[in-house]
C-alpha cells in the first residue's frame, strides 16, 4: 500500500493464502460475521436507486469475505445474489450461516479470473474494500488491473459497478480511469468515515460519435487487454501515469 505507511509492514492482504488463514482463525475465534469499512445501513441510500428498488436485480459481490451485506441485502427483499470470495472458509461460513436465504449463491473464486461468470451480466457489481486489498500486493498493478477487468467485463451495460474503498479519490480513481475502462463515472465522492464511494458505469456508444449501438466491455478488452496485461506484468508494481493510460477528463 502507498500512501503514509513507511516502514510499517502490512499483512499480505494481496494474497489469497492470508485471507484464507485470516478466515479460519476468525471462524475459530468465534467471529460470525465482520463488515470492513461500511454497511447496508450506509449503503443503502446509494444502492437501493442503482437498483432501481427492483428486488428481481441480480447482484454480485466481488471478495465479500464474512460481510453481513448479501444477507441483510436480502432481507431488505433482494433476493437474487452471488458472493463471491478466494477463501473457501469464508465461502462455507457464509453458506451454512445463510442456509435459510437458499437463493444466495456463495462461490469460491478469484475475482482476478472469474471464468464462471459470463460477460455483460450484473445489473449491480459491489467491491467493498476487496481492491484495497490489492493495493497492498506486490504486484498491485496487475492485481488491481486484473480485479477491474473482471469486475468491468462482468458489470451489465447499464449496469453499475460500486466500489467502496478506504483510500481518497485520488488514489483510486486513476485506476478505474484507465482508458481500457469506458465507464462513466456517476458519483465519486470521499465518502461517510473513513471511505470513499465510486460508482461507475460502461459507457454507451451513443455516448461517442456515431452511432447509436451499444459499447460491449468485451470489445475493449479484447482490443486493449493484452497490451495492458503485457505492461502491468513486466512492471507489476508501477502506478499509472496519467499522460499514458488514465483518462485524465472530470466527470
Ligand atoms: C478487506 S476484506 C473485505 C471483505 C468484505 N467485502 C467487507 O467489506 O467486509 C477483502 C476481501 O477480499 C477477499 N479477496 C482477496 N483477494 C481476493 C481474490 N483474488 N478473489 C476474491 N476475493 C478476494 C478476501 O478474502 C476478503 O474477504
């Protein structure tokens, strides 16, 4: 992580053998259920409206861990949920604590390669302090590339992907402003507490010159991906600059 830690050295929250170990010990400990940063009680003002109210809206939790959101989403009424997390503790935890909320899917996966998840699919995307976490790996450049293009690739056009995260705007929105990227970013704002609130969804053709089809994230992933994956994998641990890669417009 960059910003203000010194010399500190951080856990490895990068690293999908840290949560892991994180989560059994947590399990052992006898803690049920932990919320990093915010819960449903703050997010609801945001999310509710990106929803539409509707409660047949699909949503995907990207790294969700032992969060309480799915379920007390669900118990709000929205029942058609996926959450998904690298550690198979956290993954059974949940499923067996939600054994009465049967609609909720729990998965075991990487959010970095989500094969299982076809494109263009989630109305709503939620990412709550999972791409902090690959701030801290060592390779953050490709972690937080790798998390985005997923995350982008599987986020519904007209869709929206909502990311909270415990670092400033600043820090956060050169990422989700790469040019790969053609979200429109509809609220980002340093947030209640300790966070910040990005909001971000795939742009529209109309939205550029000529025409009025759609703008499928694949086809900017495949036309752009294995260049960028190509450069984040020789410099792992570089940061963006903006005069190369991220779209340096206001919203
Ligand atoms: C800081 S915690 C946030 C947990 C939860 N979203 C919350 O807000 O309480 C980060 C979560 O990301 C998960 N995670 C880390 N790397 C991951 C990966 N590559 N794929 C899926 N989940 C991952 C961890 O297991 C952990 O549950």
């Amino acid at each position: 992580m960059a910003e203000g830690q010194g010399e500190q050295e951080l856990p490895d929250f990068g690293e999908g053998s840290y949560w892991e170990e994180h989560y059994v010990k947590a399990a052992a400990e006898g803690e049920d259920v932990y919320d990093w940063l915010v819960g449903w009680t703050q997010l609801q003002w945001i999310l509710e409206p990106l929803m539409g109210r509707d409660p047949r809206c699909a949503v995907l939790h990207l790294g969700n861990g032992n969060s309480p959101l799915p379920e007390e989403m669900f118990d709000a009424g929205y029942k058609d949920q996926t959450a998904v997390d690298i550690s198979e503790a956290a993954t059974l935890h949940m499923a067996a604590r939600n054994r009465q909320r049967a609609s909720i899917r729990w998965i075991t996966a990487d959010c970095r390669n989500l094969i299982q998840i076809p494109s263009d699919h989630y109305p709503l995307v939620v990412d709550k302090s999972t791409l902090d976490a690959f701030f801290c790996n060592d390779q953050h450049a490709l972690a937080i590339m790798e998390f985005l293009k997923e995350a982008y690739r599987v986020t519904a056009t007209g869709g929206t992907f909502v990311s909270v995260s415990m670092h400033r705007p600043k820090a956060v929105l050169p990422w989700l402003r790469h040019r790969l990227f053609r979200w429109r970013m509809i609220r980002a704002r340093g947030g209640r507490g300790a966070t910040s609130t990005f909001a971000a969804q795939p742009h529209w053709e109309e939205d550029f010159p000529g025409g009025n089809k759609r703008c499928k994230a694949d086809e900017s992933l495949e036309a752009h991906w294995p260049r960028i994956f190509q450069q984040v994998t020789l410099h792992p641990d570089s940061d963006l600059s903006s005069s190369d890669e991220s779209d340096s417009e206001e919203d």
